[in-house]
C-alpha cells in the first residue's frame, strides 16, 4: 500500500491487546514504525507481533503512541455489572453465568483495572485506550485524570453497523467521521443486519469476533492520531 511520505521522523508505535493487526497495518501503511502485543499470536503471523503480557514492561520501549485496542473489558463494562455485584456495590449478584463462580468474576474484574490502570498509566505521551463506558465499580477503580470517553460508531466510517466504541485519550484528538452512513429505519430489515454484533449466538469464537477492529475506523485513527502526534513533534523540535 502507498505510504504517507513523512517530512518527520516515523513514529513509534505500539498496538497493544491485538492480535489481528488491523489497528497495526494502518499506522504501518502511513510508514511508522509500529508493533502490536498481546499474550497471543497475531492472526497474521507478523514479525512485528510481540507475544507477552503489556504489564510486563514493554510500555517503557520508549514509544510515541500507545493505541490499546481491546484490553479486558467483560467485567468493566456496564452490561457486565449484574455479573459482579447485586443491589449496592459488591453485594452477592442474584445469578451468574453458568458455571462460573463470584470470586472468578472478582478475579476477572481485578485482572481488567490492572491491566487498563498499566496502560493509563505508561510513561507515554499520547494514548488512546478502547473500552466501553465503564460501570460504576469499574469508574471507581480508575486513575483519577481518566477522562469521559469519545463513544464513536462503525457507521461514521462507513460500516454499516452499530457497536459503541468508548475511546479514552491522553494527548490525542477526539475522531472525526470520515464516511458517515444514514442510520436505517429503526425495525427495518436494514437496521436489523446493522446490529449483528449483538445479535451474535453464544459460542467460543464470540468474544474475539466481538472485539474485532473496524479498518476504517482505524485508518482514521491512524492518519488523525498520528497525524496529530507528527506535527506536534515537529512543532516542539
């Protein structure tokens, strides 16, 4: 693919919790120096996919950008609250998923602040983090300067889909729509195919498939974020 010919040193970026290289192959297609991580293999076997956990210190490699794309979020997020707590905060919940125990569902909430909080906290200067809008014990867990998400939509990109993706930023411009689609009538057969995210069955492939990047998206991303970040580096120098 044709590159952005770049009158500044290329950006090093790093793509963590990825393992499809969609967010890597469009900041790489603009010619920076990039590499994803996550605790399992890339799904495109790249020699720029680096297998470990994102805690264990590859956030100090001294990168420009960090772009956390799908960091443990089942029992941050808003729809997953009934799994962790009852009425109040931390009571016993009325029911769990099958199989499955509350100190797993503790244990799972506890590994998802640790690794966001590690991210948020990376000596890097601009990050963008993915998540869904947290619930409140989530929010309460949180790094006291996390901002308010940017919640964006497939569709301003031209994905004929819905799924709300919360950015968090640090140093970093809210996305702008690239290719906004005109929403289907609500019922219409139209918006039905739009929710196929959520319509999903249950099965083991179903939290990956879920979680996956839109490359438009991400080519927004990548040309608006590390856009900003080049020309604010060449303005500092």
């Amino acid at each position: 693919m044709q590159q952005l010919e770049l009158s500044f040193r290329p950006l090093r970026i790093l793509v963590g919790c990825e393992t499809s290289g969609i967010a890597r192959r469009a900041f790489a297609d603009l010619g920076h120096d990039v590499w994803s991580c996550d605790i399992l293999p890339a799904e495109d076997r790249s020699n720029r996919h680096i297998i470990c956990d994102i805690r264990g210190g590859i956030l100090k490699d001294g990168w420009d950008l960090l772009a956390v794309m799908h960091p443990p979020c089942t029992r941050l997020c808003r729809s997953g609250r009934r799994w962790m707590s009852g009425p109040g905060k931390w009571t016993e919940p009325k029911q769990l998923p099958k199989g499955r125990t509350w100190q797993e569902m503790k244990d799972e909430f506890e590994e998802g602040v640790s690794i966001f909080e590690a991210c948020w906290n990376a000596p890097i200067d601009r990050i963008a983090a993915e998540n869904p809008e947290m619930n409140d014990l989530a929010r309460e867990r949180m790094p006291e300067d996390l901002p308010e998400p940017q919640i964006v939509q497939p569709f301003w990109f031209g994905h004929p889909e819905y799924k709300a993706t919360g950015w968090y930023l640090r140093n970093l411009p809210r996305l702008e729509p690239t290719e906004m689609l005109l929403e289907p009538e609500r019922g219409s057969p139209d918006w039905i195919a739009w929710n196929r995210v959520h319509r999903m069955p249950p099965g083991p492939e179903r939290a990956r498939l879920r979680s996956r990047s839109f490359p438009n998206m991400m080519k927004a991303a990548a040309a608006q974020w590390a856009g900003y970040a080049v020309e604010h580096l060449r303005t500092a120098a």
